[in-house]
C-alpha cells in the first residue's frame, strides 16, 4: 500500500521506485528491505526495459524518474549507460539538475575515474547548466584521496573555496584520512588545523583520521595523545579507533596498553569485533602467555564477541608453541563446532605440529575430522582416508 504522498507521484515515478526499491522513497513507499544482489540487478534491467518501452508507449519521463534509473545504473557501476539516459533527457524537455550531476559523478568516483568526474563538474560550471554544490565537490575530494592523489584534491578544496562554497565536516575528514592514509601528517593536522579555525568541530570519525595516520607513519605517541584529547572533548571512540590504537601498541610490542584499552570494553557501549582482540590475543600467544589469551577469549565471549577463523588459529598455533597439544585439539574441536571452517593452511600446520610431539594418533584424528567435516580441504585421497578408518577402528560401510 502507498502512504499519502505517493499519490502526488506520477505513475513512471511510482513504477520505477517500486522496481528498484529507491531509498530516496523508503519513507513514503512501503518497500522490500533487502535484496540480493542478482535480484537487484534484474529489476534495475527491468527498469530500464520499461523505461525504454514507455519513452514512447506510456508516458513522458520527469527529471525524477530519469535520476532514479541513473541512480541505479550507478549504484551497478554502469556509469556509461547512465550517461546515456543523461543525454536522452533533452529529447523530452528535462534538463539535468544538481542531484543528476551528483549521482553521475559520484558514480565516475566510485569506478576510480575521478579526472571524468572532474572534468563533468567543469562542464557544468562552464555551461552554468545548474550550481555545483558542496556534495558535488566533496564526492571529487574523496574520490582523489582514496586514489592517494592528494594534490588534486587539495586543488579541488581550494577551486570550491574560490566558487564561494564552504566544505563540510566531511569535506574536511575525507582530507584528513587521505593525508592520514598517505602518511603526511604535517598535511593532515594543517587540514586538521584550518577545520577548527572555520568553526568546524572534529568528531570521532576526525580523530580516528588522524590516530590512524599516526599510527601508520608508526607515531603511537602522538596517536595516544589524541586518544586522550578524545576523552576531554567528550568524543568516544568507536570500534575502528579501537581497532587502530590496539593493533598499533601491540605491532611496538606495547601488549601491556593493549590489554589496558580491551578491558575498557567491558564499560563502552561498543558492539565488539574479532578484529580488535586478535592483535592482542596473537601477542601474548607469541610470548608465550597463553593464559593471558584464553583470558582475553572469554572475555570475548562474555561480550557476545565470538572468535573468528583468525582467532582460533591463532590459538591453536600459540597451544602448539607451548606444548599444549590437548588444549590445541580443544579449541581445533570448538572450532569445528561454531560452524568455524579452518583452511587448508591451519590444518597442515596443525597435523604437523602434533606430528612433530610425537602424536601421530591424534593427527590422523584430526585428519579424519576434518575430511568427515567435507570441508574440501583436500588432504587426503578417499582411499587413504578408508585406510585410516579402519586402522583406527572406525566403523565403514561395506
């Protein structure tokens, strides 16, 4: 059923929006939450088939009902079919408004062709088609800092400023994080810097920018200063700035801080992840305090955190190290019994590791389990297997 609004649609409106479950609708229309990808991409064809079909049959497209199927074109990463939609629209008296240019070149920045989506926000100015906004330029900004050009997006911040349009706190973090992920902090903290004097405020995704580029350019010092910094700002770190700061301290060998900072989730409202204890948990392994991981596990597991396939070989591996072979089948087993799947390398290196104690018995057992699991890991032929079943005594059909 549709709510009020929808009825101020038109019917293209409305057919394209059902087809493709437009977000932009989602609280005027009843929609699908969630598709597979196959099942998107077959409606986004039977949009434009219908598109296609009622141009000269149904009904003559608005502006909205072109931006909704190069909306989806792009979001396919079908960018030069969109572009083809954007050059029929004249056709039908529509001109291309902001919010076109903004989804084509965004799309342009998500396929990596950001000159192509730099030189369609010229033309646009050139031609004074429509006014370039501060998404326009900032979608430009971040698509030459994921590629690391990091001048080019410089001259971009400074060609917006010239056009009279203020950047964003986002503008300001995706220069941030680029400087960060390029390791040239003195760049980042003037970026930094030139925020705070707009009278911009720095979140936490601000902080987590620049903590990491810290820790990349190996700084942890000057990343834990801002760590603190945070805390009088009364910003909270989020899982990511976990993350960061955790696999920093513990790649200097730091385990002690580490620890420190994973004990701090018990009292954060923070969903945790695998990825934020295993730096930890790997640490002490490989110094040897197994005790202090299996700690660290539980407290994983109190927090609803399961162990994932990092984790446990992690910890089957550090067992071995030590000696605890019988604690390292327990955890191959609990493993198992997740639904956890080890890969190929794991196992081989586990049988090796209990052939090397002198455990031949409790190799092929884990051999066995492994094969019986059809985990595809193709470590024996079936005729081996059949051999070792019933040298163990395992009963097998006839």
């Amino acid at each position: 059923m549709l709510l009020q609004r929808s009825l101020h649609l038109n019917k293209s409106q409305l057919f394209i929006s059902r087809l493709l479950h437009d977000r932009a609708l989602a609280k005027d229309i009843e929609i699908i939450p969630s598709q597979s990808p196959e099942a998107w991409i077959s409606k986004v064809d039977e949009a434009v088939r219908f598109f296609r079909e009622g141009l000269s049959l149904y009904f003559t497209p608005d502006t909205y009902a072109f931006n909704i199927i190069i909306k989806a074109l792009c979001k396919l990463g079908e960018v030069n079919r969109a572009f083809e939609f954007l050059n029929e629209m004249g056709s039908f008296g529509c001109r291309p408004d902001i919010v076109t240019y903004n989804t084509l070149i965004g799309g342009l920045c998500r396929a990596n062709d950001v000159d192509r989506a730099h030189v369609v926000l010229n033309e646009i100015q050139s031609e004074k088609a429509c006014s370039p906004n501060v998404i326009t330029y900032t979608s430009i900004i971040s698509g030459y800092c994921k590629m690391g050009k990091m001048e080019e997006a410089l001259y971009v911040l400074e060609e917006m400023l010239c056009f009279g349009i203020r950047p964003t706190l986002i503008t300001y973090n995706v220069l941030i994080d680029g400087y960060g992920k390029a390791s040239d902090m003195p760049s980042a903290v003037s970026i930094y810097e030139r925020m705070i004097v707009q009278g911009c405020s720095p979140d936490v995704v601000t902080f987590t920018s620049l903590i990491d580029g810290y820790c990349r350019s190996g700084q942890v010092d000057n990343a834990m200063k801002l760590w603190y910094e945070m805390g009088r700002k009364y910003l909270f770190p989020n899982v990511y700035t976990f993350a960061i700061v955790i696999n920093a301290l513990c790649k200097k060998n730091r385990l002690d801080e580490a620890r420190d900072l994973l004990r701090q989730l018990k009292w954060r409202d923070i969903v945790p992840r695998p990825f934020m204890y295993n730096p930890v948990i790997d640490g002490f392994c490989k110094s040897g305090n197994v005790d202090e991981a299996n700690l660290i596990v539980t407290e994983m597991e109190e927090k609803s955190c399961l162990p994932d396939k990092l984790t446990f070989t992690i910890l089957i591996i550090g067992h071995c190290m030590k000696g605890r072979m019988h604690e390292a089948i327990r955890i191959f087993h609990k493993m198992l019994s997740i639904d956890c799947a080890p890969d190929k390398i794991i196992v081989r290196s586990f049988i090796s590791c209990l052939l090397k104690a002198g455990m031949p018995t409790e190799a092929n057992q884990i051999i066995l389990t492994a094969s019986m699991k059809d985990l595809n890991l193709n470590l024996l032929s079936s005729r081996k297997i059949l051999s070792l079943k019933k040298s163990m005594g395992i009963p097998v059909a006839a």
